[in-house]
C-alpha cells in the first residue's frame, strides 16, 4: 500500500488557468523521490498540498489510505506528526533568537510528545553531524550549511515517516551541497523522503525516483536512472540537454 | 598586446575586515575569463572594485588599471568615462537592475544615447527607435516592438536577462563583466542566455569575465579560470587545465562535487 497517494489532483485559484492539472502520484514507504520542475511547474503548489495546507480543486491525497481534510483535525494532527518539512534558505527559516536546542526541540513541544526533548534534540543533532554542545548557540554562530543541518534536526527530531524538502539544497554552496545531499541520502534510509527542486542534479544525485512536472503536468516519472538514461518526453530531454556539464 | 584589465596585488578592507587580499588577474583584449568562488569569497568586490563601484566604506590597496587608467583612486569623473566604454556590467538578478517604473524601449535607448553622444553623433527619435529594435534584435527579444513598450514585471525572467545584456552592449564595451548572470534562471533559460553570451562576446570580439560559484557553466564560456576563496587566489590557469587537474585541495574539493552531479546524470542524451 502507499504511503502517500495523490489521486488525479486539480488546483488553480478562482482567476486563473489550473496550476495543477491531473496529478497523481503513488508515494510508497521508504520511496526517495524527486519532484523536479522550472518556476511555474506547480511544485511548490504541490508541495503545499502534501502538506495539507490547502486543499486541491478536485481529486484527493491520502496518507496510509485516509484522506488529508483540514476539517479533520484529529487526523491532522497525527499527520503533522508523520510530516515534517526542510525549507530552502537556512537563514530565514531559523528564529534568529532562539537558541539550538529551543529551534530544534520545537516540533517535540507543539506535537505534545513526552518524553526528555534535550536528550532528543542531541540525538537528533549527532544523527545530522553536529556536535550535541551547541545546544545553547544560537543561529547566526553558524554557516549555511551547519544551518540546514539544524532545520533537519528539526524536521528528524519527532521521528517523522515522510521528510518533505523544498529546495533544500539549492540556497547552499556547492562543496557544501554535496553533504548536505550525502546527509539526506543516510537519513533517507530509515524515512520517506520527497524532495522538490529545479535542479535535476541534485535529483539524481539523491533519488532514486524522479516526477518531471512541466506546467503543472507530469510529463514522466518513474525510475531516476532510466529516465535520465532514457528520456521519452520532449521537454525532459530539453530539460537534460540543458544541464551544463564538466568539460570531459 | 596590454591588458584591458590589469589587477594587482588588490587587497581591500573595512575598518577592520580583510576582504580580498593580493589578488592578481589580468585580462588581455578579447580573452575570456571566469572568476570562480563560493559566497563570500569576494568575486563580486572583485568586479565592482574593476569598475570603481566600491562602497565608500571599503579600501583598497593595490592596483587596477582598465583600458590603460588607474581606477583606484580615480574621480568620479574619470571613472564614469570609463564606464560604459572599458567595462559593462549584466548583474545576477534582473529584476532589480531594470527600473520598474521605466519602459524597456527607454532603458535600452539611455546607454545607446550617451554611446552615441560619446562618439560625437547626436541621434533623433528615429534613429534612436530603430537603434534600440536593432539592439533587441540582436539579443533576440521576440516581439520587439511589444516588449519595447512593456514595464519589466510584464516580461519573463529571461527576457529581463536578455534586455539587461542589450543596454551593457549598448554601451560597446571593450570588456563584458557578468556577474553570475543565470543563477537567478531556470535551466532551460541559462542554455539559451549562455549560448547567446558566447555568440555576441565572439561576433563583438569583447573581453569577458564571467563571475559564477557554477563550474560547469563556466566551463562552457571561457578559456581561463582564476579560483577565489576567503578573498584570495587559489588557483589559475586555462579552464580544461584547472578541471582536469586541479592542483588545490579547495579546487579539487569543487572540481568533485561538480564531477558527483555529473556521474549522477550519466551521459548526455
């Protein structure tokens, strides 16, 4: 069974042509898998959908069979629990005021999860490489990278299932890329991990599925390397053939 | 043949942080270069210390000389004869270098005006209307007459990049300095504006320095790379050299990561 189902998914606001059309997707437990598209794709739109934060025109999306409604809270309550998020840019998703630990133990306090958060929040932060004594340091003693690895300890520390990235990467360096990716790589063995970008590097780099979206359209998916060795559609071999590479 | 760019032992500093410190790059008529670093390495001072952009704040040691001038130092004056003609700049984010409240068609027009003056002409409304559809032609704007009368919100992001590359060559300058010009665009978009850059630095036989973290891209684009890192040379040499055998731990640590992307996509289709 999947994990997350996406079921003929339609989304536009009341103005405007549909920003999503027809999207379905079938997310399994334990899936790596990268939605890529340009700006006006729909990803972030989609995005917004799997993490119930707006509900689509038509069509549904269920997690473990039971269908996101905001009007359910009790379910949603026990999906925000499943769910966490890592944003693109460290800088602002980082209360500058707040220390380590407070960031970090954040989804453990507004989950309500028991337990002794300051042990949690050092596991959680060994887990993505940082040292367990920063917790009293606050956001602005750290580079971009050291950063991201906060916000994941931050979305690992309650133990999600499913781990949404937004461009998770794209704001970094690339020296400091590559860990990061290395970083969500390891943790996505033990978790789901669906990670959105324009950069289809990253992505193969990452996942091992791929959902081109052109348009707010699936053009392709399926399995990341055959794609990338094979790509049926026009606009996924544009998309490839614009890659810059090393010189050979 | 001298330099068009000659930078020397630039050092620059703030009350009291190093910025840069002894860089060396030198760039001879025609020749293109790539300056390669991550945030804060001090590529973008670079160019701005280049066209005597720096805030008034920051230092400077060293020399730079641009089309036989000093620029450290310079007056405003002397400075601004050598905008436009020595050195034009296409910057990272398109929105922000276009005026908002200005209509394309006049944006382009201004830099063709005062070239135009520079060298003695004086042009009339005609002249100049057709100056600036040939100018978008040749960086092939679509509809030029449309995109002519539109405000920069009205047209796409690459458009935008597109006309920013028309009013530096407007100018006709000796040496394009691009800072990062696609980082802000779609991959689809960096082919085409890069493949364009390439064909008009070539047709115009302009010097260019190509500011970029991207490696790949600047592969594509120029003959010489010099690695910046915390404000100091690392590494130069011709691009294919660098890439393929890169001497510093740092350039080598880029040179990887760049390589682990790559692998991952496997060969072109």
């Amino acid at each position: 069974m999947s994990l997350l189902k996406v079921d003929n998914v339609t989304f536009g606001y009341s103005s405007g042509k549909s920003v999503l059309a027809g999207v379905s997707l079938d997310i399994g437990p334990g899936d790596t898998i990268g939605l890529v598209g340009e700006s006006g794709s729909g990803k972030s739109t989609l995005l917004r959908l799997l993490l119930g934060l707006t509900r689509p025109n038509s069509g549904s999306i269920s997690f473990n069979g039971t269908a996101l409604d905001p009007r359910n809270a009790q379910f949603m309550r026990a999906y925000r629990r499943q769910v966490q998020i890592v944003f693109q840019d460290p800088y602002s998703s980082l209360d500058p005021r707040q220390t380590v630990l407070s960031i970090v133990a954040e989804p453990l306090r507004s989950l309500k999860i028991a337990g002794d958060h300051r042990q949690m929040v050092m596991e959680a932060l060994v887990s993505v490489g940082l040292e367990p004594t920063i917790l009293g340091r606050y956001p602005h003693e750290f580079s971009g990278g050291q950063r991201q690895r906060i916000a994941i300890a931050r979305a690992i520390v309650a133990g999600p299932s499913l781990l949404l990235a937004d461009e998770a990467v794209s704001a970094l360096d690339l020296s400091t890329r590559i860990r990061i990716v290395e970083l969500l790589k390891q943790l996505s063995a033990s978790m789901t991990l669906v990670f959105v970008s324009h950069d289809i590097g990253v992505v193969a780099a990452l996942c091992e599925k791929i959902v081109i979206l052109e348009q707010g359209r699936i053009v392709e998916s399926g399995d990341t390397k055959t794609i990338l060795a094979n790509p049926q559609h026009p606009y996924t071999q544009r998309l490839l053939a614009s890659v810059p590479r090393m010189p050979a | 043949m001298s330099a068009l760019l000659d930078i020397k032992q630039l050092s620059l500093h703030t009350e009291n942080v190093r910025l840069l410190y002894g860089v060396d790059l030198t760039i001879a008529p025609g020749e293109r270069v790539g300056l390669i670093g991550e945030s804060g390495s001090g590529k973008s001072l670079t160019a701005m210390a280049a066209t005597g952009l720096l805030p008034t704040n920051i230092r400077a040691s060293g020399s730079i000389t641009l089309a036989g001038r000093p620029v450290i130092d310079a007056s405003e004056h002397q400075l601004n004869l050598l905008r436009g003609t020595a050195a034009a700049v296409v910057f990272q984010e398109p929105l922000t270098a276009l005026d908002p409240l200005m209509r394309i068609g006049r944006q382009i027009a201004e830099p063709l005006r005062r070239r135009a003056a520079r060298d003695g002409q004086r042009l009339s409304g005609t002249e100049l209307d057709a100056a600036v559809l040939a100018m978008m032609g040749d960086v092939a704007l679509p509809d030029p007459e449309r995109i002519a009368r539109a405000y920069p919100h009205e047209i796409s992001g690459g458009q935008r990049q597109r006309v920013a590359i028309a009013m530096a060559l407007a100018c006709k300058p000796s040496l394009l300095i691009a800072d990062e010009p696609t980082t802000a665009l779609d991959v689809t978009t960096q082919a085409e504006i890069l493949c364009l850059l390439d064909r008009l630095v070539r047709e115009r036989n302009m010097a260019l320095l190509f500011i970029s973290h991207d490696l790949p891209v600047v592969a594509g684009i120029v003959d010489r790379v010099v690695v910046l890192r915390q404000g100091e040379v690392v590494e130069a040499g011709p691009v294919h050299q660098v890439f393929a055998h890169p001497q510093h731990a740092y350039t080598q640590s880029l040179v990887a990561a760049a390589h682990a992307f790559d692998t991952a996509l496997g060969a072109v289709p």
